[in-house]
C-alpha cells in the first residue's frame, strides 16, 4: 500500500491561516475502521466556508477538508466492508471535524459508509454529493408532506447551484412543473435542458410583499438559499404547501410572522443532510442511482477539477457563479 499521498487541508496557527496541498503518511490519518483510496470529491458550498479563515465550520486545524468522497476500500477493521469495496461517504463530521476527502486516502468510522449504489459510477456519485442528497431528501420530505404534481408549480431557489440543478432535475422526472429562480439570466435554456419549466430571476422569486400575507403561487420550495427571501415567499405558499430550508448562501437570518403557518398552514420543512439516519441515506441513495437519477445534471451540468485546481473551484462555488456539479479527480 503506497504510504505518501496528497491532501488539501487548511492550517490556523500563530502566524495566521493558511491553505494548500501537503504531502502526508497514511499514519497521519484518524485512527478509524476503513481505510479508502479516494477517487473523486466534489466542491459544497460548506467546503468553500471550510477553505476561509472567516468560514466558522472547521473545528480543529490542521484539517484535510471536504465533506464528500467515493472510492475504494484498501483496508477494513469492519466485517461490513471488505478491499476492494466501492464506497461514498457524505455528512457526518468529514471535512469540518474529521479529515475529508480532499485527499488521495482517507479513513472514516464504517459507519459513515454506503456502498456504492447500483446504477452510479463513483464519479457519478460525487457529481451528486451532498448537495444532491440535500436536493433528494428535500424532495423526499415535499413528497412525505403531501406535494403531488397536481398541486401546482414548485419553485426552486438557487436553481444553477448544486442543491438547485438537482432538485430541478429530479422534480421534473417525477412529473411536476418546476420553476426555477436564478442570478444568471444566461442559464435559462440550460435551467430548460434541466427540466425547469420555465425560469424567473432571483428578485422575481423573493420579491418584497406588503402585508404578512400575499398572493399565493407556489405549491412548494426547495430552498438552498435562505435568508431575507425566504420570509417573503413564505407568504406566497399555497394553503397546506411546504419549503424545504436546506441553506444559507443568502443569510442565515430572516424576520417573518406566524401567519403563513397558522391561516394557510405551511409548512416550514428543516433539511440535514448531515446526520440523515442511514436507513433513509440507503434509501435516497438507491433511489438516486435509479429513478431519481439526475440525468440530465451528471451529462451537461459537470465540472471535473484536479486537485491542483482545487483553489479554483472553491473560489467559485464561494462567490454564487457555480453551474451545476464541481467534482475533484483525486487519482
């Protein structure tokens, strides 16, 4: 087993912060159950928090960052994972607490692993990572809460991002019409490729209403955004609808009134990808390796980086111009 690899990890001392690649030992890594040879990552807008000295989610440094990987089994103190397995491993603490997968190995607790699902290439399944399980599970939970395709247009916030893309792309497979808001008025035909049914701007989206309630229009939201916007489409929810919170790229706060959920009894829906009980993570991710797949995102709407480029993606995810799905080559 090669014993030097490299790694991407952030450095807070005395003398400041700091980032790069550094070279490291197989020794150097946690002392966990199941050693993975990591093939692919993918760039989150937590990843980009975690890369800045200002981003308040790493806890301990130095840190290997990135809360994704895929990759392959080398050794196993677990009967559940033998050499040679296929494995990912989104959430958890891996990237912000535990060293992640912005590295050539890593080695996580087993369990913390999936199996690869049937139906995904490993770099497949970083194009989704944990933005596209945000995106599964926040559809999961519009479905559980009641949404069918008849009940209107469904509105997708941030909807060129990861988190975004994907839900336009599995909400129009499941047969709903979506409309997808964004910043970039240049996406609209490629929103369209997607699956948005048609596509309004940002400001459109979350634009300010007079009164603590308005006209409705949505029968539900997938919401990676938050912020300010979200109190005002609240407002604009249709009678027992639902917005799925999942993000905080337009501020972590906002002011709004009770009368949304008690005179129209929205629902404001809670998404953490994070710590998701593994037996609905089995689930989404079997279901994203199958009917849910984000086809249409994984052909046109992927970005493949080495990890000399690493910088490079995370700059870009930080400041909102991500188009779809940045995945990290490690090998």
């Amino acid at each position: 087993m090669e014993s030097a690899f490299r790694a991407f990890r952030v450095h807070q001392d005395e003398e400041g912060f700091s980032s790069g690649i550094d070279t490291l030992k197989l020794p150097d890594l946690p002392d966990n159950d199941v050693t993975i040879k990591v093939f692919y990552s993918s760039v989150n807008y937590k990843d980009g928090l975690a890369s800045t000295p200002k981003g308040k989610v790493v806890s301990s440094y130095p840190l290997i960052i990135g809360i994704d990987l895929a990759g392959q089994v080398t050794a196993s103190r677990s009967p559940d994972f033998q050499p040679g397995d296929e494995v990912l491993c989104t959430g958890y603490g891996l990237g912000v607490s535990h060293d992640g997968g912005f590295a050539e190995f890593a080695r996580v607790p087993a369990e913390w692993l999936v199996k690869l699902p049937e139906g995904l290439t490993l770099q497949e399944s970083m194009a989704i990572g944990t933005a596209g399980f945000t995106a599964a599970l926040s559809v999961e939970r519009l479905l559980h809460n009641g949404l069918q395709p008849g009940n209107g247009p469904v509105l997708v916030r941030g909807a060129t991002g990861g988190v975004g893309s994907i839900a336009v792309n599995i909400l129009s497979k499941l047969g709903f019409e979506v409309v997808a808001s964004s910043g970039k008025p240049e996406t609209e035909e490629l929103l369209t490729r997607w699956g948005a049914a048609s596509v309004i701007s940002r400001e459109a989206a979350s634009a300010a209403v007079k009164g603590a309630l308005g006209k409705t229009q949505w029968a539900a939201v997938v919401d990676p955004v938050g912020g300010a916007g979200t109190a005002e489409i609240l407002k604009a929810v249709k009678y027992g609808g639902s917005v799925a919170l999942s993000g905080l790229t337009g501020g972590g706060a906002m002011e709004t009134s009770v009368f949304p959920f008690i005179l129209r009894g929205v629902n404001l829906l809670g998404i953490d990808s994070v710590y998701c009980p593994m037996p609905e993570r089995l689930n989404l991710w079997n279901r994203l390796g199958a009917e849910w797949k984000p086809d249409q995102v994984l052909q046109e709407g992927v970005k493949v980086y080495k990890l000399e480029q690493l910088e490079e993606a995370l700059s870009i995810v930080l400041s909102g111009k991500a188009r779809g799905r940045q995945v990290v080559s490690l090998q």
